[in-house]
C-alpha cells in the first residue's frame, strides 16, 4: 500500500503545476495571437476540465497499481472495454 500512496504523491505533485498552468492559459493564447474570445472561451473550457483530468489521473494510477499486483486485472478489463465503447 505504501507504493500505492507515494504514486498518488508523486501523480499529485506532476498534476498541480500543469493544473495550475492550464488555469492560466488565457494570457498564453492571446501571447500567441489568438483573438480574445477565442483565448477566453478556451481557457474557460479547460479550466473546467481540470478537476475531470485530475480524477482521471488518479484513477489510471490505481488501475495500474492493481494491475501489477494481478488482483483484479480482469474486471479492469471489463470496466475499460465498456467505457471505451461508452467514448467512442
């Protein structure tokens, strides 16, 4: 379990600064001569997708954990099979 919770730091420590960065995009699209609507509604949108990213992130870390350990390899097969499907 140790290794379990010393990925979620390490996954937590990548994922607050690119979280942070995406925040801010706004001045970084408009730096690179995107109109200002554009640039805001942009931002906009993938500071709402922050949190999703984030939940996303944690959960890969977890199936790869239990993935390595083979407890439950199959059901996660079954699990990405009809959320793929569900994407698509």
């Amino acid at each position: 379990m140790y290794i379990l919770q010393r990925a979620f730091v390490v996954a937590d420590i990548v994922l607050f600064p690119v979280a942070i960065s995406m925040a801010v995009l706004r001045t970084r699209f408009q730096a690179l001569g995107q109109s200002l609507q554009l640039s805001h509604d942009s931002a906009k949108i993938l500071s709402c997708l922050i949190p999703g990213w984030i939940g996303l992130y944690l959960f890969e870390t977890m199936k790869k954990y239990l993935q390595a350990r083979r407890s439950c390899a199959r059901d996660i097969r079954y699990v990405e099979s009809l959320t793929h499907q569900r994407h698509c």
